[in-house]
C-alpha cells in the first residue's frame, strides 16, 4: 500500500497515508450501514498489510446495531495498534474489556491506547511504529 486513499460516507471520513497509518473520523451517530462501511474499508486495507488506526470519536455515537457490527466483524489482525481520540468513559472500559477478551483467547498483544487531540495520537504511533521497528530490525 503505497497511495494516500480517502473515503467519505455520511458524516465520516477515513484516510490512508503511507505506509501504515489510517485515520477514521467519525461524527454523528454511526448507523449499520457506516459500520458496514467502515469494516469493508478496514479489510481491504488490513488483508492487504496490517496498519495503525487512529480512530476519533470525540463528535460520534453509535447505534447498537451499529456497535454489534463492528465487535462482530473487526479483526485484529488487520490492526498493528489502536489509538482512540475523544473516548469517553464508557468507551474506554469497553475498549480494556474487548483486549482483554483477545488476550484470553490467544488473540494479538496489541496495544489500545487512547489521546485527547489528534496530534497526541499521532504522536503515539510515531512512538509506536518505532518501537515496532526497532523490534523487528
């Protein structure tokens, strides 16, 4: 993957810039169709070569179906790390729960962190694609 790629449906936008990074905006209530969006996005990226996610949240909800969709059909091994902006409380223990369930079945080692601006979760995954580097150099 070496192109910059942008989509934009309804009230979102998710951007791809090489080599591995991709940021999701999310605004509004997320509805089933958007999350059906949103993972056909993320497949085609992840089974192509996994990526770092920045996903904002700060201006969004979800609807329950909407929620239900993504648990279900997220993969982690499309995922190298996760940085979420803007969770809120409820996010962020839902978010501890679903890594520790993947940690208990075998699942990835991988990090979910969280930042309140943008510019710290890019600075997050700066420091994390180092460190990723410098492990497998």
């Amino acid at each position: 993957m070496t192109a910059q790629r942008e989509w934009t449906f309804g009230n979102n936008q998710v951007d791809f810039e090489p080599p591995d990074l991709v940021v999701a905006r999310f605004n509004g209530a997320m509805n089933l169709e958007e999350a059906e969006r949103t993972i056909e996005i993320y497949r085609d990226l992840g089974t192509r070569e996994p990526f770092f996610l920045i996903s904002n949240v700060s201006d969004s909800s979800m609807e329950k179906e909407a929620r239900e969709y993504l648990t279900q059909n997220m993969r982690t091994e499309w995922l190298l790390g996760v940085v979420y902006v803007g969770a809120g409380l409820v996010q962020k223990a839902a978010t501890k729960a679903m890594t520790f369930a993947v940690s208990l079945t075998g699942g990835t080692n991988m990090d979910f962190l969280f930042a309140g601006t943008e510019e710290e979760a890019r600075a997050l995954y700066e420091r994390k694609r180092q460190e990723r580097s410098e492990r497998v150099a």
